[in-house]
C-alpha cells in the first residue's frame, strides 16, 4: 500500500454503527479504497466455538435487496474461523462504487455479517415465545377510528404508522414504506418489513394485514387483531435467520377498495423477481364465541361448500374456529398451513374451504387483500373469524378491546408462526449488524 493510498484510506474510513443486541462484535469498520473498488470490514470478536465459526458477508446498498458476497470475500470469511481481535474481511466490489453511491448514499450502504454460531432453534421453541399479554398489548397500541377522512381518524393513522414505521424498521429487518397518492386526497402508506433469508433469498413467504378502518369504528377485530399479529410475529422472528425470507405486510386503504394491495402488487412486488411461496393474509381473527348458534352459516354457504358446512353443523354453530379461506390455486398453500397448525396448535380449530377460480361467485370470499394476490395469480389464503357471519360488531362503533379473545388470538398468531417456521426454515445462523449504515467521515 502507498501512502497516497494510506491517507485515501483515512479519508474514507466509514463507521460502521452497530444495532442490535450482538455482544459478539465490535469495533467494526469499513475502509473504502481510493479507486471505491476494496471494501476491507475490520472487527473484534469474541465468540467462543469450539470448532471455530461460520462468517458469511452480504451487502445492501439501500435498496432493500440483499447480495451474499461471501465467495468473492477473503481473509477471515467461511467455515472455522477463530475468535480474535482484529478479525478483516476484504471484499473486492464488482464495479467502481459510484460517487453517487458513494458520496450521496454511502449513508445507505448497509453491511451484514451473518455468523453461524449455533444449532437451529426448535420451532416448538419460537412458538413459546407468544403470549396472550404480548397479543393483548399490541392491539392496545392501535385500536381507534383510523379512517383517512376525519381528523381523529387520520391522528390515529399517523399513531399506528408510527408504531409499523418503528417496529418493523428494527430487529434485523428492512423497512421499505410503499406510498401512493389515493385520488388526490392524501398519501396511502403500506409498510413493508424483509427478512432476507440466509440461502436463497428470492424465495419469500408473505404475511399481510390492513390497519385502516372504516369511518367511525375502533376497528379492534377489524383489523387491529391482524396488525398486532404482525407487531407479535416481528418480535418472535427477529433473532433467528431463515433459509428463505420472510415479508411483513402492513396495508393502508383496504377498506377503500383493496387500494393498497393493489399498490404493492403492482409497483412493487411484480416489479422484483421473486419467487412467492404463499402469502397468508390476516383479517379479523380476534372474534370468537363458544356459544351454540353464534356462527351463521349462509344457504348459498351451506350449499356450495357441504362439507366446511357440515364441520359448523357438527360444531353447533359454535363460532369457536378459525376459517382458512383459499381459492383453487392457492391449495397447496391453505394444506400446508393446516397441516402445520394441527401439528403445532392442536388446540386451534380451524375449517377451511376453497372457491373455484378467484371467488368472483362468491363476493364474500373476495372481501380482503387476498383477493388482489388471487387477481394477481399469487397463492394467497385469508385467515379469519367469519367477519359478519360471527362478528355483530363489524363495521359497527362497537368493533372494541373488550369484544376480543386473546387467548384463541394468541394461537391464531402461533399457527402463523408455525407455518413461517415450516417453510421459511430457521437456520443457526445469527445476523449481527444489520442496520448498520455507512456514513462518511463519522
Ligand atoms: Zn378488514
């Protein structure tokens, strides 16, 4: 090295500012060269293994999109390494990091080193994790008219953005916030949270839920259940890396219309080359009731779909269950994630049926933001309590706290983690700088 090339490197030293609860590694920084061609990541560790650790290196340059760069890195990268101080990888970039890139959005630059440290956690394990008080709080934190219209509505809009904006920007996940102009009245916000996974990132399950209302209504079933299921499950995945990733999904504007479904699909999802193995979305499940006859069963229900009808008819009309609502290309999706829950919460009831093609015979299967993901040839499957063949409140200033079942909540939140466990894979790898923006001369 020469010592022009010494005082460039001074110049460009980068900090590296690390978040999180890793107490394994630090003083980490990152060197750029003159030529914004070699990236060298010093750092301490401390972590004891016996056989040494795995390091694996991937970088983000703002874009949400993560690339694995951990063949093209040397030095301490790969299996056995050893913990030390003074630990350097060195990443040769493929192309010259422009000076747009560098100068302007070398803020944005995120570095994660993933280190492989232990045995993959046991899903049992996760799903201990959820608790009814977790859920409880959660949709605490939300419910209230949240209807874009009226001043209260849009003070409690701005409230919850605020609490998706924090939760899901946190905890190793990137935030991405898909906004949109709803008839020139006002900006309609989806929030999106990614995990990339450690091993084939393309690869994505989706979780999705609204967190609008309709005018005037506290919207606790409908829909601050579904959000506070997304608070819950952030923090229950938060620690642990999955083989494939993992997208959070906060709409706005569902009750406009599936407004902000139809936003992410198309200006954002398609627009990435993503494989969707299956997207669950979430829509009311607080409302239960074990009483005889608090299910209504609709005749043209009864009629088109006999044996969902005939589980409700042998149940008593119970409105105890939770309804896993697919159309015929999504199946496969809506058995894996019975198969998982029966497996894995026994004690959650559940029917399921299927509507051929997209549901357009039956209105009432179309009425969430699955429907734009069946529109959209997307394998998608709602979760519910019934809505208003259950829940009298729908819709009503009455859709309050009190009304809600947090303990049949909590397992409908369990199931979710289950078939996020069983598909996205967790892995013993652990991500330990995340968020870790670089901004020049700090
Ligand atoms: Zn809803």
């Amino acid at each position: 090295m020469n010592n022009r090339l010494i005082i460039f490197f001074a110049l460009f030293v980068v900090r590296l500012s690390v978040l999180g609860q890793n107490n394994f590694v630090s003083n980490f920084f990152v060197k750029i060269d003159p030529e914004r061609i070699v990236l060298n990541f010093d750092f301490d560790c401390e972590l004891e293994c016996e056989k040494g650790t795995r390091f694996r290196l991937r970088i983000s340059f703002g874009n949400g999109e993560w690339e694995d760069r951990s063949t093209e890195a040397y030095s301490q990268i790969g299996d056995r390494i050893q913990p030390g101080k003074g630990k350097k990888i060195i990443l040769e970039h493929r192309n010259q990091i422009s000076n747009a890139e560098s100068r302007q959005s070398c803020d944005s630059l995120v570095v994660s080193l993933l280190i492989e440290n232990g045995p993959t956690v046991e899903l049992k394990h996760m799903l201990e994790h959820i608790n009814v008080e977790q859920v409880r709080s959660k949709v605490f934190s939300i419910v209230g008219n949240r209807y874009y219209k009226d001043t209260e509505g849009l003070k409690n809009l701005n409230a919850t953005r605020k609490i998706l904006s924090k939760s899901f920007g946190e905890k190793n996940f990137t935030l991405f916030r898909d906004t949109f102009n709803y008839r020139n009245r006002c900006t309609g916000q989806n929030y999106v949270a990614i995990k990339n996974g450690i091993n084939d990132n393309r690869r994505v399950i989706i979780i999705s839920a609204h967190y609008d209302t309709v005018y005037e209504t506290p919207g606790a079933d409908d829909n601050a259940s579904g959000v506070a299921a997304l608070l819950t499950l952030i923090e229950c995945i938060a620690s642990q890396e999955f083989n494939s990733s993992i997208m959070l999904v906060a709409f706005d504007m569902e009750e406009q219309g599936l407004v902000g479904s139809a936003h992410f699909i198309n200006e954002y999802l398609q627009k990435k080359s993503m494989d969707v193995i299956g997207v669950i979305n979430l829509d009311m499940i607080g409302y239960f009731n074990s009483k005889p006859g608090s299910q209504s069963l609709p005749d043209e229900f009864k009629e088109s779909f006999p044996q969902a009808s005939a589980k409700v008819i042998k149940n008593r009309h119970r409105g105890d269950f939770i309804v896993l609502t697919a159309n015929e290309n999504s199946l496969s999706v809506q058995h894996k994630f019975e198969e998982t829950a029966v497996t894995f919460v026994p004690d959650l009831n559940l029917i399921a049926y299927a509507v051929p093609d997209n549901g357009e015979k039956y209105p009432e299967s179309r009425n969430s933001d699955h429907a734009t993901f069946w529109d959209n040839g997307y394998k998608a499957i709602s979760i519910g309590d019934g809505g208003d063949t259950r829940n009298r409140n729908y819709h009503q200033k009455s859709d309050t706290v009190d009304k809600l079942n947090f303990e049949q909540m909590a397992k409908v939140v369990k199931s979710v983690l289950a078939y996020i466990g069983v598909v996205a894979e967790p892995t013993g790898y652990r991500e330990f700088s995340t968020k870790a923006y670089v901004g020049i001369g700090h």
